[in-house]
C-alpha cells in the first residue's frame, strides 16, 4: 500500500509547500498539520496548508501513516517527544531538516519503537513562513533519504514514492556523507554570505548607504543567501558542527592558496581556478538544478 495520510508538523516554508504539493500531485492523500505558532496555524487554515489544521501535535498525527517534522533541526527531540504517545503503531516518521546524522541520532532515540526514515528535500528560498510556502518547491529537485541500518525497506520505498509524487529526484545516501556533502554544497555558502553580508555592513570607511545603493550582482546574490531563516541556520550548523568545521578548513586553506596567488600576482593559477568553477557551474545548469538566465528564473517566486 502507498501512503494515504500524511501529518505535517510545522508549517513554514517546507511544511507548507509540503501541504500544497500533495494538494497538486497527490490530491487523493488526507493531510492533517499543527504548527507551535496559534498565528501560522490560521495562516495555514487560510491558505489550506493542509486539509485540517489541529491545535494540538497529538491530535495531527493520531491517524498518520506518515509524519514529516518541518521544524528547526534543534527542535526535531522537543517535537517528537510532543507526538511519541499519539503516534500510530506502523507509521513512517520522517523530516525535511538539513543536517542528518544528529536529526537521526535525536529521533531515533524519541521515538525507539517507530520507523524513522529521515528525508532531506533540497530545495528552499530566503523567504519563510506559512505564505511562503507553494506547490511547485520540490519539483525537479533532488529528496536525500538517509535510512538508518536495519530501516524496512518496504517502509523506505513508499517514502521515495512519495517524494517522487511530488516531483522530486530521490536518492538514498549515508546520514554521515549527506552531511559532508551538505557542508560544502550548502552551509558553508550560507556561512561565507552571513561573513560577507556582515563585513560589508561592518566596514567603517563604506557606509551602510552605500553599500546597498551600489549592490553589484554577486553581493545581491549574497544578501539573498544570508536572507535566510536564522533560527534554521543557527541550528544547521551546531547538529552538523563537524562536517562544517572539516569543511571550513579545507576552504580557509584554499582561500590562503588563492590569496597568496593574488599577492604575487600569478594570473596564471587565478584563470586556472576560475575556468574550473566555470565549467561546475555550466553542469549544475545542464542537470537542471539552476537556470541560466539572470535572475536565475525565480522572479516567479
């Protein structure tokens, strides 16, 4: 059997378009959802995020046969411990958080009895909250599975099928390499935009004015990136510390590279590098995970 009821808990950015998603795709599927914010859960209701909105997380799951927790990743314990007790005998608890192996750690050890398949949907915007939410989010995007040792298979096959529904690319990986991956693809870019964004608005001799007045179009991008959730990023990187800082020394050793290399003045080892990132940009284009145009092809959004 396929999934046929799903609870969404927390309902941002993900759990919304999470809502909206299974309304286009997947219009047979019953969704329930609760969100901690009395003010979100109206929203929700408004914006019918879910089927039924409850004001209480027991009650949203009572009937799931899968439950996605769409809350900051230092939440996901308090979360499911608010759940634990209401939870159907057989249901899939999953999760759409950025750093897996502490998320799977933290579940896994709320919630020994269930099945806990986490999930990581690699998509988002800058934007937040219950109206930032649309259906169209996963579509084309990739959904990492980290199925933990000994995970039912059966259970880890209707999950794919699920987020295939909703138009994205699965793929199963290890919640350890995910999270090395995710270091380098994801959160070391928020962090070197958060750095950026700061300096700029630090700096003594350059005025706050100016800066926004003369944005360039690779500081605008970076303002957009350092837009994001604070509370979701501040909790990406204490669950995922480790690979971060792996990460973040290999970057701060290629940056000294790069700067002694502007310091002599090799134009050599400079054009070197940057033909390479060239050429990473063309594929990621070519595999459909960005478009060539300007703006990128999100002013619909």
């Amino acid at each position: 059997m396929s999934i046929e009821r799903v609870a969404i808990i927390g309902l941002g950015l993900l759990g919304g378009s999470i809502g909206l998603a299974i309304a286009k795709h997947a219009p047979g599927i019953v969704t329930t959802g609760y969100d901690a914010d009395p003010a979100t859960r109206e929203a929700a209701r408004k914006r019918k995020l879910a089927g039924t909105v409850f004001d209480n997380a027991a009650e949203a799951v009572g009937n799931a046969d899968l439950v996605i927790l769409c809350v900051p990743v230092g939440a996901m314990g308090f979360a499911a411990e608010a759940i634990r007790d209401a939870l159907p005998e057989g249901a899939i608890i999953s999760d759409v958080g950025s750093s897996k192996q502490s998320v799977s750690d933290t579940l896994r050890a709320a919630l020994p009895d269930q099945c806990v398949i986490p999930a990581h949907p690699v998509a988002g915007t800058e934007q937040s909250g219950p109206e930032a939410g649309f259906p169209e989010l996963f579509e084309h995007r990739w959904c990492i599975l980290t199925p933990p040792a000994g995970a039912p298979e059966d259970a880890v096959e209707k999950l794919g099928a699920f987020w295939t529904n909703l138009g994205s690319n699965v793929e199963l990986m290890d919640a350890e390499h995910h999270d090395l991956v995710l270091a380098v693809t994801s959160h070391i870019p928020h962090l070197i935009a958060y750095t950026i964004v700061g300096t700029a608005s630090d700096l003594e001799d350059v005025t706050r004015s100016e800066v926004i007045k003369y944005s360039a179009g690779g500081f605008r991008d970076f303002t957009r990136i350092a837009a994001s959730d604070p509370t979701m990023w501040r909790d990406v990187f204490l669950s995922n510390k480790d690979a971060v800082l792996e990460m973040l020394g290999r970057f701060t050793e290629d940056l000294t590279a790069l700067q002694r290399a502007i310091r002599r003045g090799d134009g050599d080892a400079l054009h070197d590098l940057f033909t390479k990132t060239r050429a990473i940009r063309r594929s990621i284009i070519e595999q459909g995970q960005d478009d060539a145009r300007p703006d990128f092809g999100r002013s619909d959004h």
